[in-house]
C-alpha cells in the first residue's frame, strides 16, 4: 500500500491535533474531489515499516489526541489489507489516541455483502473510534459541517453504535450513534457571553 501524505499537528480532520494518513487509491473518481491526486493507487510512496513506525511515535506526544485515516479511499480492499495490522498495532501501543477514518462508503455497505466487505473489514473496523461515512456529493456541500463536506455524510461514534448493535441484537448500520461535537460547533452559533471580553465591540 502507498501513502499520498502524512499531515502532523493536523487539526482539520477530527477533533484535536491529530496525525493524518492519506492512502493513495480511489475508484470512486467523485466529483470536486478534494485529493484527486490520490486516486492512483501508486501515488506517493510505500507505508513502510519505517514509516509506520514514525506515524506511531507522533501518536505518542502528549499533544496528539489521535490517528485520522483518510485519502484515497482506506476501503479499498486493497488498502484494507494494507491499514488492517497497522492499526491494530496502533490500538496496542497508543490505545488511548482515538482512531477516526473517512470513507465513501457508507457503514451498511461496509458490512457482510457490501461491495468493499473483504476478511478484513470488521477487524479494520473494530479498531475505529470515529467512521465519517458516506461520498462526498457537491449538491450538498455546506462549508458550516465540521469533519465532513456534505450534508450526507455522517460522523458516526462507532464505540456508542456497537454497544448499541450489541444491546438490540442488530447490524452496527442498524443502531447508528453520531458522534457529538461541542454545542458551540453543533449549533453554529455563539452567544455574546462566550465571546472572551477583548473580542467584544460595539
């Protein structure tokens, strides 16, 4: 598997400062893509052992909240089988740094019979924290979304989903828990009286 970047210090993909991980590979091909550079699956260069061993070592620092895999796209079976024993290893060393990934699909189809479930997907899966799912559609885009592009697209807390799977006896698809962003970002708005006094005028 290539990677296409590596962003350190990274804020805008999931919450805190966070390592980023950008897979090189894509078939979905969507429009306004962000990263159509990464489509190729030889963009970029190889994840090897040196360099997931770097990418876990910044996941170390007292900063760092956390992992967020994106790209490309990281279910391509392809790129399953490339992330699946990354990170799990990740999970051993640094378990308490969250691990967020981005994908174009959607969680269901993600699940036994969709069109990317592969040997891998559930052990890949059983180590995310936060899954943005869903393609990115340009008619829905809305730049007041955190972590997401358009308004189709889910955040979706997947340690809350299972547990719930678990409790109703059902898919994970099936008891979808989003993840809950701070009320000040949920809501988009603020009140004057959280606005530091120095900011105030008028």
């Amino acid at each position: 598997m290539n990677y296409s970047a590596i962003k350190y210090f990274d804020i805008a993909n999931g919450e805190g400062v966070r390592t980023s991980l950008f897979v090189s590979g894509c078939r979905r091909h969507c429009p306004y893509c962000f990263n159509g550079e990464a489509w190729r699956f030889d963009a970029g260069e190889p994840f090897d052992e040196a360099v997931q061993a770097k990418v876990i070592e910044s996941l170390g620092a007292a900063f760092c909240d956390g992992l967020t895999i994106l790209g490309g796209e990281p279910m391509e079976p392809e790129n399953q089988e490339g992330l699946v024993e990354f990170v799990e290893r990740v999970k051993r060393e640094v378990p308490n740094k969250a691990i967020w990934c981005f994908t174009g699909d959607t969680l269901d189809e993600l699940e036994p019979g969709g069109p990317h479930f592969t040997e891998f997907t559930n052990r890949l899966l059983d180590c995310v924290d936060v899954l943005v799912d869903g393609p990115f559609e340009n008619d829905l885009h809305d730049i007041t979304l955190r972590f997401r592009g358009s308004s189709n697209q889910r955040v979706i807390d997947m340690n809350a989903t299972r547990e719930a799977a678990r409790a109703a006896g059902v898919k994970p698809s099936q008891a979808v828990a989003l993840w809950q962003d701070e009320e000040v970002y949920a809501t988009h708005s603020m009140k004057r009286d959280d606005v530091p006094e120095y900011f105030q005028h008028g």
